[in-house]
C-alpha cells in the first residue's frame, strides 16, 4: 500500500490537473460561444444566396459551368479540416480515420494523383504519416478562418476544376450539428450537383423556405449568365462555411473532453481521499496498538 505522503502528493497533483482541465473547458466554451455568433451571422446570407440560385434552378433555362462537369476521375483533391491542437477527444483521430478510409477509396490511382489541402497541424500530421504529398500550410485557416482565406482557397480549388488539374473535389471536415453531437462529413464539393442543392433547399424546412421564382421577370442578360456568376459565390460560401462548422466542432469537442476530464478528475480526488482517510486511520490504530502493548509490558 502507498503511504500517506505518497497519495497525498497523488491528490495534489490531481487536483492541479483537475484545475488545468477545468480552466481549459471555460476557455474553449468562450470560444465555442463566440464560433457559434459567427454561424449565426452567416446563416442568413448563405440562405438566402441558396434561395436566389435554387428559384433560377427551378426555371426551364437552360446554362453551361465548368463547374458542373462530370467526368472520369484521374485526379482528386481533398481537403482536409483537424485542429492545430490535440485536448479535444476523438475529433483528430476520427478525421485520420475517415481521411484513410477515402484514400483506400482511391487505391487505383497514384500518389501524385491525389492532392490533399491539409488545413490544420493535425490533418498535415496525419498526410505526413500516411505519405501523401500535401499543398501548403493552411493552418491560420483554423485559427481565425475569415472569408477572404476561405474565398482564395475556393478559388484555388474551383480553378484547378476548371482547368481539368482535377476531376473531383471532397471536403472532410466535422459539422456542426448541436453542442453534444459534430457530424463527421465527407461532401463532393466539385462537381457540384445542382439538383441536390434544390433538393437540400427545398428540404430546409421553416430556415430555407423559398418563395419560388416568378418567371414574369425580366433578367438581364440571361438567367444562365445569372447563375453561371452565382455558382462561384456559392461554392466560396460553402468552404466558408466549412471553416466555421469545423472550427465550431473543434471548440465543442474541446470543451466535452475538458469537461469529461474535470469530472474524472472529481472522482480519482474522492477515491484517494477515502484512501489516505483509510491509511491514516490504519496507521493511528497501528500506534496505538504500540502504545497500549508497551505499557502492558
């Protein structure tokens, strides 16, 4: 059995852990608060630019995009959403686990077919130790993800498309569903399939209700040459939005496992208290057996 002052300095030193965890759960839920005003912003621009599209869609006018274009996969790019930092439960290794999963998906291409937009240390580290080659370091898009770094990598993405660099585009990242549940997701970004966005709109309930379109309208020039300049908004929006809802997952995440942490932390206190009670109390029944067979002698 330990001795006192051992499991005296083992609740100390759970203690100061527990301290630790604790603080680090307060942080990351101000955090996760300050994430989720973000989404709460957004959430009615993207809407409504959703509502815009899906009203032309549901017209009988017809449009060309390059970024509609289906074709025989030879190239792929992925991107990638992890954190910087670990102390947030399964979030990284679950994305290492589907990231793994979707390049044994593509086994029959080559290494060098596959480009991954690792955005995170945590997504870059898990690349490195499955031997993919990766593009650049995009890890500042974890820690303050703004519009003009998602637009540049939209926009990044959306030309290699265009340009047949690749045939295919997904995105693996967590979504953002409530605070005790973060989908992990993996979404074709290019090409995109514009019949399941008016079916996703259409679906959005009392959030996404659409007016419908008015085909007594006058667009000028045409309602093809409208949308043909809405698609790249749209896909800009969504590698946005992509950021926010990993993000928003990641301080979540956090906060549960510090919050998971404190409360293991609460009870291995109460358990070593019980057991330096149970030893003390040992030891002063040990001594006063000394005492009492001592004096008898």
């Amino acid at each position: 059995m330990a001795s006192l002052k051992e499991v005296k300095n083992r609740i100390n030193s759970v203690k100061s852990t527990r301290q630790i965890t604790s603080a680090m759960k307060m942080v990351a839920s101000a955090k996760l608060h300050k994430a989720q005003g973000r989404i709460t912003s957004m959430l009615p621009y993207q809407q409504k630019l959703n509502e815009i599209l899906t009203n032309f869609l549901r017209t009988d006018a017809s449009f060309e995009s390059a970024y509609t274009a289906k074709r025989e996969v030879t190239r792929v790019a992925l991107v990638v959403c992890a954190s910087n930092s670990s102390l947030c439960g399964a979030y990284n290794s679950n994305v290492a686990r589907l990231l793994e999963k979707t390049l044994a998906g593509y086994g029959s291409l080559k290494k060098e077919d596959i480009l991954i937009y690792a955005v995170g240390k945590k997504a870059e580290e898990a690349v490195k130790r499955m031997g993919y080659p990766y593009k650049g370091a995009l890890n500042k898009l974890v820690d303050t993800p703004a519009y003009g770094d998602a637009y540049r990598l939209a926009e990044e993405l959306m030309a290699s498309f265009a340009e047949n660099k690749v045939d295919r585009v997904e995105l693996i990242y967590h979504h953002f569903k409530s605070m005790g549940s973060q989908v992990l997701t993996r979404e074709e970004y290019l090409p995109i399939d514009l019949s399941k966005m008016t079916a996703d709109t259409a679906a959005g309930g009392g959030q996404g209700k659409s007016r419908g379109f008015n085909n007594d309208y006058i667009v000028e020039p045409s309602v093809g040459t409208v949308i043909a300049e809405l698609l790249p908004m749209v896909l800009c929006q969504k590698i946005y939005t992509m950021l926010l809802d990993s993000v928003t997952s990641e301080h979540a995440a956090r906060m549960l496992a510090m919050q998971a942490a404190t409360d293991n932390a609460d009870d291995l206190v109460q358990e070593l208290t019980v057991q330096y009670n149970k030893s003390r109390q040992q030891a002063i029944t040990n001594e006063l057996l000394d005492i009492i067979g001592g004096s008898m002698k």
